[in-house]
C-alpha cells in the first residue's frame, strides 16, 4: 500500500460539492494535499487501485489524508484527523499494479470515526466550514503575500509559468493562502499545520511568515552564491586562458608570454640610458621578476618598480635657449615689469651659457595673489624652452608625499617630485612647488623638512626617494618656489632659497597691464575676435578703484570679463553692440561700486590715526582708535590684535608714561584712566609690529587733546626708548596709502632705500616723511592746538 505524489501543476477551483458522509481515505506518505490545488498522485498497490477505481465509478470523491508516521500497512491511529476531500479529475493505468490519478482539492475534512479498514479504509467525516470576514488587514496581509511570492520566483525558486496570472486573480484569503503553501519550501509537518488551521486570516499570516523567511534566506543566498561564482569563474577563467594561451604559443612556435614581457624590459633596461649602479639594480630586479610567479602578488609590485626604473629620465635633457636676448623677449612678451625677476633669469643664462655644468638656482617668489608668480614660472619655462611642472604644497601633511613610500608598504608609490619628472620625460625642467607657506605637518611627519634635500644644491645633486631607494641628480632642475608669506616657512628651508618678492602692483601699472595683458586675452576668451571692444583708461581706473581691493590683477580680470561677457549676451540677443567702455558703461555693467578708499573725506578727530598695514593680500590702511575713561590702570585691545600687535600697543603706552611731560601730558593720567585700543575692522586678525608708531600717536593724540591729521598715513616699530625701526612691505603699504587718498606718509628713516626703489611715476603721488624718533612724528602728524580752530575752519 503506498502512495505518491509528484506535483507538476497548480490551480484552483472551486464550485460547490455534496459531500457525502462516508467516502474513501487514501493515505498520503511526506506531502499533504490542500484544497482548490490540482494534484497528481501515483497509486500502487491492489487494494488503492480498487479503492479509486470504486470511488470513480460511485461518485469521484476520496478523502487524502496524510500519515503521521512512515508505515507499512498503516492503522486508523497513524492518520491524521484533518484532511482534505478531492475530486478524481482524470485516472490513467501504467503498470499492473500503479496508476496515475489527477485530483482536485475541495474541502477540509475530519475523520469522525473509521468504518472501515479492508480492503481499503472508509471513513465517517464533515467538512470543516471557514468563517471569514474581509477586512483591511486581510487585503493588506493578501498584497503583501503576492508581493512576497513574486518575489521569490525573481530569486530563482522554480514556479510553473502559468502561477503568476493565477496568484493576481485570486481574491479570496483562504485559496490564496492554501495555493501558497503548496509552493512553500516547508516539511509535511508544518503544511499539515496549516491545513488545520481553519481561519483564513491566521492562515494567511503564517503563510506570509514562511514565505517572507523563505525570501531573506534566497537573498542571502544569492548573494553568497554570486560572490563564490564571481570570485571561481574569474579565477578559473584566468586559469584557462593562460593555459589556453601557452598552448597558442607553444603550436606557434613561440615562447612562454612571460619570459618574452622579460626579455623585453631587459631591451627596455639596456635602452634607458641609466647609470651603471643604476642599471645592475634594475637587472637584478629583472632576474628576480623572472622567478616569480605572474599570478603572485609580489609580481605587480616588482614589475611596477622596473616600470619607474626605466621610465626616469636618467639622462635626458631638454637643450637650453641660450640666447639671452630672445629670452628676454618672451620674459617681456608675458609679463609686465618684474623686471628684478627677469634680471635673475638672465643672469642664470649668461651663466650658463659661459659654463656648462651649472646648479640650477633655487628661486622664490614671495607676493600677494594674483600677481603673476605661477604664470611667471610658466613663461621662465618657455624662455629657456624646458619643460614646465607644477605641484600645489598646500595642505599637505605627509613626508611621503616628498620622498615617498617604502616599497614593503601596499600600493606604496614614489614621491610627487620623482612622478612628475618621470611624467615630464627630461632631468631638467622648470619645477614650480606653489604653495610653499601653506605646508602642514603631523603625525606623519613633516614634508617642510623633505623638501631641504630637494631645495638644497648642496644635497639634491644625490636626492633618494624612499620608493626607488635609489639616488636621482636634481641639480639640473630650476626649482622655484611660491608664498604669500615668509613668516610661515620653515627657517632652515627659507634660508636655501634665493627670495625675490614681487610686490603689488600700482594702478597705472595695472592699467598697462590690463591693455597689453587682460583685455586682448578676454576678448578671445569670450569670442569678441570678431567685434573690437575699447577700455577707455578712465573706465579701467574706475574699475580698478572702485570695484577691485587687491595688490594683484585677479579680480580686474574677473570684471574685465564680466564685461566681455555683458557685450557676448548683447551680439547673441541682436542688440545694439557697446564697443567702448566707459565709466558710464562700467556702472551699467557692474553695478553701484564696491570699494570706498578716501580718507580725507574723514574729518580729523582726537585719538584716530590712519596706519598702514601688509598682509598676504597686498597693503591695506586701517584706523587706529583710542578711548580714555575713568578707571585705574587699565588698558584694553580689541580688534582681533595678534601677540606682536598687542606687546607693540603696551611698549606704546609706557613710552608715552615715561615721556609724558615732553608731549605736554599729565604724568599721572594713567593712575585715574582706563585706556581702549581699537583697530576695526573686528573680524579680521592682525598681527606685526609695524603699527607700533601709529599706536602711539594715537594715545598722544587721545592724552594730550590734539587732533590728528587723517589725510597721514604712519608705519613703523617703535622702542621703548623711542627710536622707531624699519618696517616691510613699503611697496604695498605706499600703494595701499594712494589708493585710500593719502597724500602724506610716515616712513621709518632706514625705510628711505626702500621707498626710492618705487618707481617714480608712484612716488610723485606721495610725500615721503623720514623719522628716526618718536618725538619728530609728533610735529607732523599732530596739529598744534592753537592751530586746530583754523585747520578746522571753526
């Protein structure tokens, strides 16, 4: 007696049946059969043949009933009670003794009682009734378990294609969850479970339990199984087609393809030029690459190595264009003035020219932006026709990005200053490190220190990399560095550069500049070739003035091409075109100005003085203010002041103290005072003794009741003996002083030097006045009180 059942197929139906009270009972081993599903069971043995047989011919019904236990001749104790009822659909003999039966289950059944047991069994039974009201949640719960089935099928379970129509049509929570579980990788325990259980609801919800289980576990999976594919097929493809290949080469007569990659970095090592130590390092590298195994990971790491090897350019260099004065031609052709840069450059020439073998220089240009240092080293380059790199410094924070790193560490690679060179292809190119003042350091050390090998002439003739391990002649490189400022640069490594500043620019030189420079390269920047366009000098100095702040010419360019591009939007919307610029049209094109730089619109007032200040940005002016209140010695500073600034402002109120009576001050004003130091603008830090002298005049100006000239602008360092000492950024700070309308300047005497360097077109347009003591600054800067109603006109 046994039975089997093999599904094919599912689908439901359901119409209505009579069920009779007795019917026939098929025992079913490991499956369980539920109702509105089509099965195909396979019946063997006499008596079950003679049991559906019978049951065909009376009225197709038969209870299928799953066993608890896996017997042999099987007893009414070994059934379960719940079963499901089916119709005998279609019967088909194969063998004597088995046949073929289709069923469809109708209804959940219990066995009452067994009335009989031979030859077959029959039994008493009544269907189980669902009662199932159709709520929110069952619609939700129905969504969710077709959602999840479908899901499943898109994993990889095998469904027969017909299902996913069915599953969208059925509305019922009973057919659907029965239709469900019998797709549901479940043990004959569990689908017999749910076979008892009558509610659909419940049903349903456990059905989603499997199913959503089911779903999380074929996803995992699948990835699993995708992971072990992806890694297996790629080994195993790169395994045959190595294998494949050798074939190959072995029918054509050919040798193994590694031993021919060796043989030609062997040609390639022979061809580099490289020097002799070099060389036998490089073979001896090339017998180890030869041992190893290419699929090991040790074989990349070498073959990359004798890749850097052969790519240096050991002894390739660019020849120099010696002839100074085409040199000097392109120096001119790119750049305005400068002319203490371009002097150096032929120097290094006329040098080289007479001797040979020459170290190259070590060259920084130290200035504002924007004014011209980058382009410099571009147009330096192209001067003396060798190639042109250039790498940023600022930010970095790591040694390796100097010298770089240990062959032994994982992706290890050689320093920025080997990788461009072997990417420029010559030994002797024009190397800009920009940035040079905005070096980091940290726990990986300090790349500052890196760069004295590199930057000295004395060393980097001998300069070994980390990675190649290897020594590289540097000296042939023209090095130039760039910085805003020099405060900020390590000692040791300023002091192996040769400094050149380049200072800002006046604004009859930035006029010359933008006609010769700007304008022609904007006007071919926004495709105005074709439609001449003309800055009146009127026009530039009111860009210039009004709506730039800068020592150098980035944002007149950027206004200039604002410009260029007003005039592009007027020819591309078929306007009339503007072909000169005007100071009207300036106005037109960019709006209200921006920058406000007269002070002697200022009335002259006790306790404010106009200094002068020299930032990374070019000068700039700033007003000094001091307060006096009634307090007991006190003295206040704000104004984002730096240490330096702050100890210049207490060294200025002791030399007032201790000469107090010479400036016509009461000796004890500090013993009932409070004094307040200010320097706007608040938000922006300050720092450097050169507001020192400024400080001063502005407590004698506030102690002794005497109004100070606005239309002065003073620098200098003051002692506390009084003597005032030199300052830096006389350039800067003179240009900043005529920008702001200053028509007087104080300078510290040894400053005198400084001040003729500047050309005579900007000194015309300022007074100098030289000061060596504090007390001469006084008679210039302060107005006599029995003068001060006149010059106020009051």
């Amino acid at each position: 007696m046994n039975v089997a059942k093999k599904k094919k197929f599912s689908f439901y139906r359901r119409d209505t049946i009579v069920l009779p009270e007795i019917i026939t009972i098929i025992p079913l081993r490991d499956d369980v059969v539920f109702p509105h599903v089509i099965h195909p069971l396979s019946v063997a043995g006499e008596e079950m043949i003679t049991a559906v047989n019978d049951a065909a011919s009376r009225n197709k019904l038969i209870g299928i009933v799953t066993l608890r236990y896996d017997v042999e001749s099987p007893k009414p104790a070994d059934f379960y009670d719940i079963g499901t009822a089916t119709t005998i659909l279609q019967v088909t003999e194969s063998t004597f003794d088995a046949m073929h039966v289709l069923v469809e289950g109708e209804v959940r059944i219990k066995i009452i009682e067994f009335v009989q047991t031979e030859p077959y069994y029959r039994a008493r039974v009544e269907e189980l009734r669902e009662f199932s009201e159709r709520t929110e949640t069952i619609d939700v719960l129905m969504q969710s378990v077709k959602t999840l089935f479908k899901m499943s099928a898109m994993l990889g379970k095998a469904l027969p294609k017909d299902i996913y129509p069915m599953i969208d049509e059925i509305h019922s929570p009973s057919v659907l969850a029965d239709l469900v579980a019998v797709y549901l990788d479940l043990s004959f325990d569990e689908k017999q479970k749910l076979l008892e259980m009558i509610d659909p609801q419940k049903r349903l919800r456990v059905t989603f339990h499997y199913l959503n289980k089911e779903v999380q576990q074929r996803e995992i999976r699948g990835k699993i199984d995708e992971e072990v594919a992806k890694e297996m097929s790629k080994t195993q493809r790169e395994y045959f087609l190595r294998e494949q290949l050798k074939a190959i080469q072995k029918e054509l007569g050919r040798e193994d393809p590694h031993i021919e990659e060796v043989h030609k970095l062997e040609e390639k090592i022979k061809e580099a030029n490289m020097p002799k130590e070099v060389e036998e390092i490089a073979l001896k590298e090339l017998e180890r690459l030869r041992d190893i195994n290419p699929a090991s990971a040790e074989y990349p790491v070498s073959r990359t190595y004798l890749d850097y090897l052969i790519t240096i350019p050991w002894n390739k260099k660019t020849i120099d264009n010696l002839d100074i004065h085409q040199a000097a031609k392109v120096l001119d052709e790119d750049h305005y003035d400068l002319e203490k840069v371009k002097e150096r450059i032929l120097e290094f020439l006329a040098v080289r020219k007479i001797k040979e073998k020459t170290r190259g220089p070590i060259l920084c240009f130290c200035g504002p932006p924007g004014t011209g240092k980058t382009s410099l080293g571009k147009s330096i380059a192209r001067s003396l026709g060798r190639k042109f790199i250039r790498i940023s410094l600022g930010g970095i924070r790591d040694e390796a990005e100097i010298r770089g790193h240990r062959r032994t560490y994982v992706g290890a690679l050689p320093g920025r200053i080997m990788q461009e060179i072997c990417r420029a292809g010559y030994s002797n190119p024009v190397f800009m490190l920009d940035e040079v003042d905005k070096i980091g350091t940290d726990f990986r050390g300090d790349p500052a220190s890196a760069l004295l090998e590199v930057l000295d002439p004395e060393q980097n003739f001998s300069f070994v990399d980390h990675y190649l391990d290897i020594p590289f002649d540097l000296s042939h490189v023209l090095f130039i560095t760039t910085a805003n400022i020099l405060d900020t640069i390590h000692p040791a490594l300023r002091d192996r550069m040769e400094v050149i500043y380049l200072p800002g620019y006046s604004d009859e030189e930035k006029l010359m500049i933008a006609h010769q420079f700007l304008i022609p390269k904007q006007v071919v920047e926004n495709g105005l070739e074709n439609y001449p366009v003309e800055f009146q000098d009127d026009a530039l100095h009111k860009i210039i003035r009004e709506y730039t702040r800068e020592a150098g010419l980035r944002n007149l360019e950027r206004e200039i091409a604002s410009i260029c591009r007003k005039i592009a939007k007027e020819i591309a919307a078929g306007k009339q075109i503007t072909k000169i610029i005007t100071p009207e049209i300036v106005e037109r094109f960019l709006g209200p100005r921006r920058f406000f730089y007269q002070v002697t619109d200022e009335e002259d007032r006790i306790g404010v003085v106009t200094g002068l200040a020299w930032t990374e940005t070019g000068g700039d002016i700033i007003f000094i203010e001091a307060s006096r209140m009634k307090g007991e010695k006190e003295l206040t500073l704000t104004g984002q002041l730096g240490d330096i600034m702050q100890e210049s402002a207490i060294a200025s109120l002791s030399y007032v103290r201790s000469n107090a009576q010479r400036f016509g001050i009461d000796e004890n004003f500090y013993d009932t005072s409070e004094i307040h130091i200010h320097v706007p603008s608040g938000a922006i830090p300050k720092d450097g003794p050169s507001a020192g002298l400024a400080m001063c005049m502005a407590l004698i100006s506030l102690l002794s009741g005497k109004y100070a000239r606005r239309e002065i602008a003073i620098t200098g360092e003051i002692t506390l003996t009084g003597n005032v000492l030199p300052v830096g950024g006389v350039k800067e700070k003179v240009l900043a002083a005529i920008r702001a309308g200053v028509k007087t300047i104080v300078l510290p005497l040894k400053n005198r030097e400084d001040f003729e360097e500047i050309p005579k077109e900007i000194r015309d347009m300022i007074k100098p006045v030289y000061v060596q003591r504090v007390y001469d600054v006084a008679d210039t800067v302060l107005i006599p009180k029995q003068y001060q109603n006149k010059e106020k006109g009051t």
